[in-house]
C-alpha cells in the first residue's frame, strides 16, 4: 500500500536511468514532473502511451513539465526502446520494485488465466515544489493524454 497522499510530498527516490544517468526525484525541483508507470517495453498499449507524451512534448515543455516513464524493463531495454520510438524523455528502470512499491502500482493481475504481480498503468503528477497533485490509476491510453495536459495547465 502507497503512503502517498495528494498534496503531500512525494518521499525522494532514486533509479538508473537511459542516458547513462541516475533520476533523483529531489534533483528535478523547479519542474513539474508527469511520472507514468507502465508494464512493459515494446508492447503496443505502452508504446502508445509513450508515443503520445513524445507527440505533445512541446506541450509540456512549455508548461515547465518533464515527463519520466517507469518499467521494470532493463536499462538496456530501456535505451532500446527510447531510441526505435524517438523518446525525448529518459525512461527509469525499476527491477527492484522500490518506485513501483513506493507508487503503490505492483498489483495481482490475470491474463489468460495466468495471475502474475504486474505495473498497473498509473501516472503521477508532481508539482514544482515536489508535492503529488494528481494521480491517474488503471489508465486507458486513448484518452489520457488530454486529461494529464490539462491537469499540467491547471497547475
């Protein structure tokens, strides 16, 4: 279970990162931060997703907004699928679960009859002064992106 709590600030947290980095949640004050957990790389929900963040990321720009995606996928798969899908944000990888856990987005799902613990696409929205504004759960793709932009306008 998450402790975190609208207009609450989001506990610090570090993840490698593409681009040979390490994404410190305290290092990013100033900005607002889109974080969205997804399941996997290269599948066609996520690739979407992130395709449509890539597709309106002026749009963010212009509101002081950076966008973080969030896997368990590898680094090196990471690196893979920013470079096919032409990513101008970095994508974290958390194969230890911390953010997943600390996001409270691991839960029991099924496919085909299998359960299997699994990221629930989540997105989060973090202001300049790192408190959480907003937060989206069991996401549908088509149309999250017109209500994660208009919340980031709102701010």
């Amino acid at each position: 279970m998450s402790n975190l709590q609208l207009n609450k600030a989001v506990p610090d947290f570090e993840l490698p990162s593409t681009g040979d980095t390490v994404f410190r949640l305290s290092e990013h004050k100033g900005k607002n931060i889109v974080i969205y957990f997804y399941p996997k790389d290269n599948t066609p929900g996520c690739t979407l997703e992130g395709q449509n963040f890539r597709d309106n990321i002026e749009e963010f720009n212009a509101h002081n907004t950076i966008i973080i995606g969030v896997s368990r996928d590898s680094v090196r798969v990471h690196e893979n699928f920013k470079a096919k899908q032409a990513f101008p944000f970095e994508l974290l990888s958390d194969a230890d679960e911390l953010a997943c856990g600390l996001f409270d987005v691991l839960h029991l799902k099924k496919n085909y009859g299998r359960e299997y613990m699994g990221i629930v696409r989540s997105t989060f929205l973090i202001d300049s002064d790192g408190v959480l504004r907003q937060e989206w759960r069991k996401v549908k793709v088509k149309e999250h992106l017109s209500e994660v932009l208009d919340a980031v306008k709102a701010l």
